[in-house]
C-alpha cells in the first residue's frame, strides 16, 4: 500500500503521483480513483470500470433546474385539488383527486399503507423539490450556499429512489384498463398536469450533475 | 467519454484513501466523516452483507402472504370478488387485455423473485467470489436497483381503484391484505439492494489482478 501524506498523493502511486486530494475523485460504486477532470458541457465522465457516470456538466444546467423545480412546485400544488380521475358507472359517478387516491387506504384501517402511498406520490417527491431549491437558489444566483445546504442536498440524493411519481402515472393506465369492463374512467385536470410532471422531473434529473453541485457548495460557511 | 487510466485500476482503498460515497471526493483513510457534503466514511462496509441478508430474508417472508392473500376486493350487484395478484392477471388476461396482464405479472411476480434471485447471487459472490466477471456483475446490480421500484405499480393501482370505484351499491374497490405485505415485501427489497456495497463486487478480482505484478 502506498505511503500517503493527508494532503497529497506521494510519488511512485503511478499517474496520480503528486495530486492532490481535492483534485481525485472515486467512482461511488467501485471505488476506482481518477484525476477528476471537468469535461466538455454535454460530455460525461464516465468509470472505466463499472461505467457509473461521475460528472456530466450540462449548460445552465442550475438556472434550469431552479426553473424546472419550480413548474414542478406549481403543477403538484395544482393537482392536489383538481379532480385527477372520475368514473361513472349505471347513473352513478365518482371523483378522486391525488389526495383521495393517497388516502384510500384509510377507510379499511390500512394507515400505513396509506401515510407510504401519500409519501411516495406527493410528500416525497414535493420535499425533494423544496431541497433542491433550498440547495441550488443561492448557488446560481452567486452567493453563499445556505447553511444548511449539504445536508440538505444529502437528504435529496437519499430520498431519490422513493420519490415514484412516474410508476404511479404508469398505475393510472393500468387501473383504466383495469376497470374497463365495470365502468367509463375519466381523466380531470390533475391528471394531465401530474403527466406534465412526471415529464418535467426526468428532464430535471437529466440536468442535475452531483460532483458538480458538490463542488459549488464546498464554499459553503460550516 | 471515459476517464482516460492505463493497467490495473487503482482504488481510493489501495492508494491509502477512503471515498465518499456521497459526493465522490478522497480523504486519507480512517477519516471518519466527508469535509465536503458530512458523510459518514467507510472504506467498505463491512457489516453490508449482514443487513443484505436481514432485509432480503424479511421481503422474501413478506412476499409469500402477498401471493396468498387477496390484493383486490371488488363488490358489484351480482358478485362478492376478491383476487390475489396472479389470479387477477389471469383475469385481466382473459377479457383480452394481454398487454397490461403481462405488465401486472412482470411487476408482481417476474421482477420480485429475479430481484430474491439476483440480490442472493451479488451478495453469496462477494463473499465467495465468481467466475463471472466483475463488471457483469456490477451491471446486474444495477439493473436491480433500478428496476426494483417498478413493483411498486400495483401497490398503487389498488390505491387508484379503492379510492376511485365507490360506487354505493352498484360497484365498490377495496384493497386486501396483500396490498400491505406486497407493499412491505417491495420496500425490504429495496432497502436490501441498498445496503448492499457494490465495491465489495469488485475486490476479489482487483486483488487477484494485482498480485502476479507485485
Ligand atoms: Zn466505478
Ligand atoms: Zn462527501
């Protein structure tokens, strides 16, 4: 094992002799080490090993996200309250907005099931935006990241996985055909916006590049 | 474009560091958190495969009520239905609607048990290594990661109808048992993949890599 001094890398540790530390970076998933270089807008960085994508800066990719965030902000708000399916069936009708569907489970005495459907349809992916936001609005603008700022965006990178607006939309299309031959299924306004949505957060994700925002917070006050 | 590295890869481990699995930045090992983003640091983490294991055995466990039990109960005029996951499938199946059947069998059946099948695989090779090579194995893995969410479509498509098919007398959706330990067995599942550390895939054969040349 190689001799290390806590700030550089000694000679002899091959293309990396002499780096320092803060100029490495190591693939998250297969720890192999790099000389991190930024690479083109639109290019990506990508592990030799395991080709786990390590930097992709994008263009204006902060003032985006910040943009993307907030349509996101306003369309989720929207469709909490728009009715977001109708049925009718035999004279009778019914309408569900977001919130209905996230709390159905409550009249069958299934709480938990119905506090895990609302979190991972509306509180979590809501949340993550706020985060988002909390943690890029100063960056882009040129200030000092919040205080809070790395934790904040820690929580958004942990919280990614169970944020699953777009499997509920896919759970839409099911359910229509589900019920196909019980009743006439309708979509409200909160569909369409929640589709916009779904849409919305895979370009955003698209945009947001983790080194890079690390690296813009590491002027952040501690 | 690839990060440009010749001969054998170094790791942050064997060039005396530790990563930040976090944020991706370097300490001297034995740092114990990220002066970057606050993490907490671990060269490897050691006790993964135990909480592997736990989480995988508590998901396989939720999952057999999951099948037994009745995901879907639906009241109409004339009928009192209550229908498991597979049973629903086939039902949807046979009004002609193969497309979405598949879907519901894919996300409820074919993906669980892969992801039982491969979790136990990643983990039983890190410890024991594989002639597969690392980076197929990486590849699953990542596979499993990503598509592991998806079954989460028919948790919710119970939580669509319920909320939506209250229709008095005529038509009422409400969901069963199954919904609650499907959901469960989903979420152990994930959180298992998730503690599984995926540089464990790659130290067997690094090292074997290494030794001829030292
Ligand atoms: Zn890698
Ligand atoms: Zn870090």
């Amino acid at each position: 094992m190689n001799q290390i001094d806590s700030t550089r890398l000694q000679q002899g540790s091959g293309p990396l002799a002499g780096a320092r530390l803060e100029d490495l970076i190591a693939c998250p998933s297969c720890d192999a080490l790099y000389l991190a270089r930024m690479p083109a807008m639109g290019e990506r960085a990508v592990c030799a090993d395991c080709h786990e994508v390590l930097i992709a800066p994008r263009a204006k990719a902060g003032i985006r996200i910040l943009m993307l965030t907030l349509a996101m902000l306003i369309l989720v708000t929207a469709a909490l309250f728009f009715p977001f399916l109708s049925i009718s069936a035999a004279g009778l009708g019914n309408r569900a907005s977001l919130l209905d569907v996230a709390l159905s489970f409550q009249s069958s005495h299934m709480v938990a099931l119905a506090l895990m459907t609302a979190a991972m349809i509306v509180i979590v992916p809501l949340l993550r935006m706020l985060l988002i936001f909390y943690t890029l609005l100063p960056v882009v603008f040129d200030r000092q990241p919040f205080s809070q700022a790395r934790r904040a965006f820690r929580w958004s990178n942990a919280l990614k996985p169970w944020a699953m607006a777009e499997i509920f939309a896919l759970g839409c299309a099911v359910a229509l055909v589900k019920v196909a031959d019980l009743a006439q299924i309708g979509f409200g306004p909160a569909f369409w916006m929640f589709s916009i949505l779904v849409l919305i957060a895979i370009l955003n994700d698209s945009y947001l590049c983790s080194w890079s925002v690390w690296k813009s917070l590491e002027k952040a006050p501690r | 474009m690839e990060i440009a590295r010749k001969g054998p890869s170094l790791t942050a481990r064997a060039a005396g560091l530790v990563a930040c699995r976090t944020c991706a930045r370097v300490w001297p090992a034995g740092t114990p958190r990220c002066g970057r983003c606050g993490a907490h640091l671990q060269s490897r983490d050691t006790a993964s495969l135990q909480k592997v294991w736990a989480w995988w055995l508590a998901g396989v466990m939720a999952y057999i009520p999951a099948n037994l039990y009745p995901m879907l109960v639906t009241d109409t005029l004339v009928e009192h239905h209550a229908s498991t996951i597979v049973g629903g499938a086939v039902e949807i199946a046979h009004h002609g609607s193969y497309g979405i059947a598949a879907i519901i069998l894919i996300a409820s059946v074919l993906i669980p048990m892969g992801k039982f099948i491969a979790i136990a695989y990643l983990a039983l090779s890190a410890r024991h290594g594989s002639r597969v090579r690392p980076g197929r194995r990486h590849h699953l893995y990542e596979v499993v990661e990503f598509i592991g969410r998806w079954s989460m479509i028919d948790v919710f498509v119970v939580a669509i109808l319920s909320a939506l098919v209250q229709l008095s007398s005529v038509a009422q959706i409400t969901p069963g048992p199954a919904a609650l330990t499907f959901a469960a067995s989903v979420i152990f599942t994930m959180l298992s993949a998730q503690s599984f550390d995926s540089r464990l895939i790659w130290d067997r054969d690094r090292a074997d890599e290494r030794r001829p040349s030292t």
